[in-house]
C-alpha cells in the first residue's frame, strides 16, 4: 500500500510494504514486510524486514537496512569509513553516523 502524495522515483518496491503519505523513495530498494510512515526520506539505500517511524531519512547507506525498528525523526546517514551489516533499534529523534 502506498498512501496519497507518497512519491517513488527509479526505485524498486518489492511487496507487501506500506509506504506512509507524502514519503519519498529515490534510487532505492525496498523489500518486503517493509514499513515506513509518513513523511520518510529514502534515497540510495536498500531497506528489507523493517519498520521505519515518521519524519525519518535513510540516506545513502553501504549495506541493506535489514531487521530493524527506527522510531521518529531518526536520520540514517553513510559517513567514510568500511561498509559492515546493519541491525539497528533506535529510538525517537536519534540521529547515527554510520563509519
């Protein structure tokens, strides 16, 4: 289910997954049993198996985002360093640097 002014540009949605209003997926993968509420930013990542809470950003990760619960306004973001496997549970209006 993708809700109304959710926006999806050259990306791949693999279902089921729901996709909360006015969210943007760009350049992305996302895989099934995917959840993402409103608002979410996903650009050049791939998510899979997760739930992503409103107002978030995923941006630019090195590795899929598998199993894991982010809450709201939690920004995921690459940073230089190694590419490892991600498993996260994050609280609301976190933020992460990934190394």
């Amino acid at each position: 289910m993708i809700e109304e002014g959710a926006v999806v540009r050259r990306s791949l949605v693999r279902g089921p997954v729901t996709i909360g209003r006015d969210a943007v997926i760009e350049d992305s993968y996302i895989g099934p049993y995917t959840s993402l509420g409103d608002r979410v930013e996903v650009r050049r990542s791939e998510i899979e198996h997760s739930i992503v809470l409103s107002d978030s950003v995923v941006e630019d990760l090195p590795n899929r985002l598998e199993a894991s619960l982010l809450g709201r306004r939690v920004r995921v973001v690459k940073s230089d360093g190694p590419a490892r496997t991600l498993k996260m549970l994050v609280g609301d209006r976190s933020e992460i640097e990934l190394l």
